[in-house]
C-alpha cells in the first residue's frame, strides 16, 4: 500500500496522531528530503528508523516502479517537506503508477498550505482553483495570468518571497489593479502574517522586501451579464482574428457564463 501523508507546514504541533503512529510503524518512507525527515523523526521524538528513499522532483519517475512494486509487499510512507504529498510537490507520478497498477493508494489528511490561505483570506471559498507557482519568466508569466483573467473562481497561487513583488505587479496588469487579494506569509509560524487589499496596493507593499513562505490568494472575476447573440458576435470577432473557433467559444464562454458548446454550435449555424 502507498500512503500518502501530509506533514505540518510551520507548526510541529499539527502533526496529527496518525501521522505519528505512522512514523512510528513505517519501515519504508519514500520522502522528498531525506534530511527534512530524519529531523522531522527528531523533533516529533519518535525512535523508529525507517528505511529512507528519496523521491523528488529529478528521480520520480525512475524510482515509482520500484517502490510500487515493493507497496505490493509492504507498506510505502509518502512524505514531501510540507504539506500534502502530490500538491505541487513529489508523488503524482508513484499514485498514478500505483493507480494504473491496482495498488491501494490511500492518504493521511492534514495541514495544507492551499486551504488553509484560502479560509483566512477574506475571499470566496465555495469556489476556487490551484495554480500553484506561476512561471519565472515575465514574459510567460504575463501570458498565464492573462488566460486567468475571466476565471470567476478564487485562484491560490504559490510564490518565491524573491518574485512575489513582480507577480503581484503581473497580477494587477492582468486582473486589475483593484482585485481583492491576500498574501499569506508564514502560516502557522511564529510570523505568520495575513496581508489583504487590491493587487497594486499588495505589489506596492511587497516591493520593499518580504520573507518567508507566500501563498497568493486573489479573487475570481465578476461575472458579467452579456446577451447571448452579443457573446456569439464576440466569439465570431475572435475568430474573424485568427482564433480557433473552440479557443474563442471557451473564451467567451468563461467570461459571459454562457456554454461554451452552444456559442461553438451558434457559431457554425450563423455560417451556413
């Protein structure tokens, strides 16, 4: 069996019981710093000396075969540095090989660095995404958020304390210097701090300097009210401009809250 087990992101107190059992018991742990782990073992005071595979980002999917094969016999620990195995960090390649492999995958919950931004933020929870870390180049980064600029779900967002400033600033282009944002630094430490306001208000702040561990969490757009024949004109003027007609119906469809498929099929029907 692969278990998979998320441990604190800050506070060693929200090691759960299980999580403790866990180590306890383990003979195996595939984690994603062996060094994290063993101090990890220490600090929660457990004596248990498993056996230490490291699984990141550069051997994943050289090592999932074995260690599949050996969860066929005994049980596999799964741990990253913080967090949930799998969200943005190493695993998904060795659950989707024990999956495809009928190899019982199961999972210790615990802290996640995604809900936990999410439910202080201040922002709508009922419906969101995970982007995780946008791109380091501007150029690429601009073309991402600019793809997002119509999703009406709250997005979080991961970030280099290094390259929180130029994000927020990509942000506020893309979404608009006023969108509701917060950025969690820190949380569940010591310096955890909440910051909330609009984008070029946050850029602005940031650009002096911020530490720590940021999660990005910024509001979805507004939905707007556009008659249907007004979204299937739009969609019609961005294929007059070289777009495929399935771009330009998800498109508009994403920012009118119209059905993509009736905007395709309304399209094709002006045509004939």
């Amino acid at each position: 069996m692969i278990i998979l087990a998320a441990t604190p992101i800050g506070n060693l107190g929200d090691a759960s019981r299980r999580l403790v059992e866990a180590l306890e018991n383990a003979t195996v742990v595939a984690a994603e710093d062996t060094r994290t782990t063993q101090r990890l073992l220490a600090a929660l005071g457990i004596g248990n000396r498993p056996r230490l595979v490291a699984l990141h980002d550069h051997n994943e999917k050289e090592r999932s075969g074995d260690l599949v094969a050996l969860a066929r016999d005994e049980d596999v620990l799964v741990l990253s540095d913080a967090g949930m195995p799998t969200v943005s960090d190493p695993g998904y390649a060795l659950v989707a090989l024990a999956a495809a492999e009928g190899v019982t995958v199961t999972a210790i919950p615990g802290p996640s660095a995604v809900v936990t931004a999410l439910a202080v933020s201040g922002l709508p929870t009922d419906r969101f995404t995970f982007e995780g870390f946008l791109p380091r180049k501007p150029g690429d980064r601009g073309s991402t958020l600019r793809a997002l600029s119509a999703e009406q779900r709250t997005m979080v967002f991961f970030e280099s304390p290094a390259r929180l400033a130029a994000s927020l600033a990509d942000m506020a282009e893309a979404f608009g210097a006023d969108r509701s944002a917060a950025v969690c630094r820190e949380l569940t430490k010591l310096h955890e701090e909440v910051r909330r306001g609009g984008l070029d208000e946050l850029a602005e702040w940031a650009d002096g300097g911020v530490k720590g561990e940021i999660v990005v969490v910024v509001a979805g757009a507004a939905a707007r009210e556009v008659a249907f024949d007004d979204a299937v004109a739009q969609v019609a003027a961005l294929v007059a401009s070289g777009t495929r007609l399935k771009d330009a119906a998800g498109e508009v469809a994403g920012h009118t809250g119209h059905s993509s498929r009736e905007l395709y099929q309304a399209v094709l029907a002006s045509r004939s």
